[in-house]
C-alpha cells in the first residue's frame, strides 16, 4: 500500500515538473521575441502575454493539434507538429536504447575489474579511461571519434559521420521524405522489409554517435558503482564470506557487487538525465534525426510548439527514468524509507 503511495506522489510531482519545463522553456523564447520585429512577433502569436501562449498550447497538447512545422525548417516544412514528432521521436529512442544496453554491461565488468585487480595495470588504465570520457565534453568526443573513424579518418573505417542511413542510387518503397515504415527505426525498418544491406547502413551510422554516448555514459556509472563498491569491501559480511574460504570471485559476485547495485541505482537516473541532454548535442553533430534536431531548429526558428513539445518529451524521458531507477532500488532494498 504505501509503495502506491509513493508512485502516485512521484506521478503527481513528475506531471508538475514537466509543466514547470515547459513554461520555462517558454519563457525563453518569449524574451528572444522581444527583440524581434513586430511583424514576427504576429507571426509566432507573441503580441499577447506569455500566459495565454502557453495556456492555448496546453489545450493544443491534450487535443493532438500542435500546429504545422514553419515553411522556414530546413525539413517537414509545414508538415503538422505531431506527426513530425511520431517521426522522430524513434530514431532517438533507438540512440538511447543502444546506449543503455551497451553502457551497463560495460560499467560492470569495469568495476568488476578494479575492485578483483586494484591498483594493477589494467585498472589504472580503466580508471584514466573512465575519468578521461566522463570528464570531456561530448563535443570534444564526437569530434574525436570523428577524426579517427569517420571516412578519410584515421582510422579509414569508412563509417559514415552524418544521417541515420543511406538511400543510393536504388529508390525504396518504405522510405519517403527521409524516413522509413512502418515503425520509423531504420534499422528494424530494413529488416521487417527484407532489405539487409539497408538495415547494416542503418547500423553503421548508428555506430559513431551510440559510441560517443556510451563512452560518457559507462564511465559515469562505473565511477559510481566502482566508488560503491570500494566501500563494501570490508564490510563485516565480507570478511566473514572470506573467512570461510569462499573464492573472491564469488565474493564479488554475491557479497559485494549485488550489495553495490542499490546505491547505484539512486544514480542511474541523474546519470541518464545527463545521458538524455548529451543526446540533443551528438545528434546536432552527427547530423542524427531525432528530437535532439527539432530542438534547436524550433530554437533558431522560434517555433514556440516545437520547442516546448521537445523539452515535454526530454522531460518526460528524464522523470521516467528516475522514477524507474527508484522503483526498482525500493523493490531490491525494502530498507528505504519512502
């Protein structure tokens, strides 16, 4: 009863927040109008208060009806809001779902290391990895990863550093206006139409920028449970298993990193919030459609529905995965006070 209690607490605060970001969010595109002419202003409905704005564009929300995308976008010009959001929206959840699946894994087996081999070779070399990538900018990453693996890199890999696939010279029927059916991931998209060499072009563009993430992101959680870790290795319950001789891997194993993963769970989610405005940066880079590319176009062009549809949705991303990372170390610790 009292875990219902706390979700529905969490949902109600979450629902205020994301109301909070989007006003904000409003507000700043609002004081950059000011400095427009009149004309603009009329345009994009910022000769009434800021109040109304925002009042009219919740209403919008909940009825589906978002507008059409200015005729001044590079793309989907005057193509309706919502529909270039179902668009968009999967490529980026591709992007993180591929960082979350690849990142954990890896965080693990990092720890793992440092805590089985401390202060060996291999460890100092994790840890200057770790701290290097979760220390450097994203910006500065991409770019890296840019010169050493993009095409006429390095590297000469031959990976392509911009868009999510390449089309060729061959016209195919489950792309139009730069986007693939039915389900909007190209990669699943080359798949389920029994096109494989489009579906591997998919993969290859989705290698570059799902690296980039996935090297910030696995430093920032092995950090983490690494420093948990350390804690737990003396505890009491700890000596005990090795004063009966048990092995210390299993040691690592069942004493000390399944005892870490709840501190690190608390985590997880402020890492993922992080993980979900990296996201906005690395597909502006790579020239990745997603919501992070609708962001700043709604930005530049002072589009007050698609600014404040993306930060719903980020929003929406951010609180979801906290919420999840809170659940779920309430569940493994019964301890937590909620």
């Amino acid at each position: 009863m009292r875990l219902r209690f706390f979700i529905l607490r969490r949902a109600i605060t979450s629902v205020l927040a994301l109301f909070i970001i989007t006003f904000i969010a409003f507000l700043l595109v609002y004081a950059g109008l000011m400095k427009e002419p009149q004309q603009i202003k009329i345009e994009f409905g910022a000769n009434t208060s800021i109040l109304s704005i925002y009042l009219r564009y919740i209403s919008d929300l909940f009825t589906g009806n978002l507008g059409l995308v200015p005729e001044a976008f590079p793309e989907f010009k005057a193509f309706p809001l919502s529909f270039v959001i179902t668009l968009l929206l999967p490529d980026s959840v591709q992007l993180i779902f591929v960082t979350m699946i690849f990142s954990i894994p890896l965080a693990i087996m990092e720890s793992t290391i440092a805590i089985r081999r401390s202060n060996s070779t291999i460890d100092v070399a994790l840890r200057v990895f770790a701290f290097f990538f979760y220390s450097t900018p994203i910006i500065v990453t991409s770019f890296i990863i840019q010169m050493m693996f993009a095409r006429g890199g390095l590297f000469h890999t031959g990976l392509p550093d911009t868009g999510a696939f390449t089309i060729g010279l061959k016209p195919l029927n489950f792309v139009h206006y730069g986007v693939t059916y039915p389900t909007h991931v190209p990669i699943v998209d080359g798949i389920v139409n029994g096109n494989f060499a489009f579906a591997l072009s998919s993969f290859e563009h989705l290698v570059m920028p799902s690296a980039v993430l996935i090297l910030w992101t696995s430093s920032a959680l092995s950090r983490y449970l690494t420093s948990t870790m350390f804690e737990h290795r003396n505890a009491p319950s700890v000596q005990f298993a090795r004063s009966l001789g048990y092995p210390e891997a299993r040691i690592v194993k069942l004493h000390i990193r399944r005892v870490s993963y709840g501190p690190t769970l608390s985590a997880i989610g402020f890492v993922f919030g992080g993980l979900i405005g990296w996201i906005v940066v690395t597909e502006v880079i790579f020239g990745y459609p997603g919501i992070g590319t609708l962001l700043i176009d709604s930005t530049e062009y002072f589009f007050f529905n698609g600014l404040a549809t993306c930060f719903f949705i980020l929003g929406i991303m951010v609180l979801v995965l906290n919420f999840i990372s809170d659940v779920v170390n309430i569940i493994l610790d019964p301890r937590i006070k909620y």
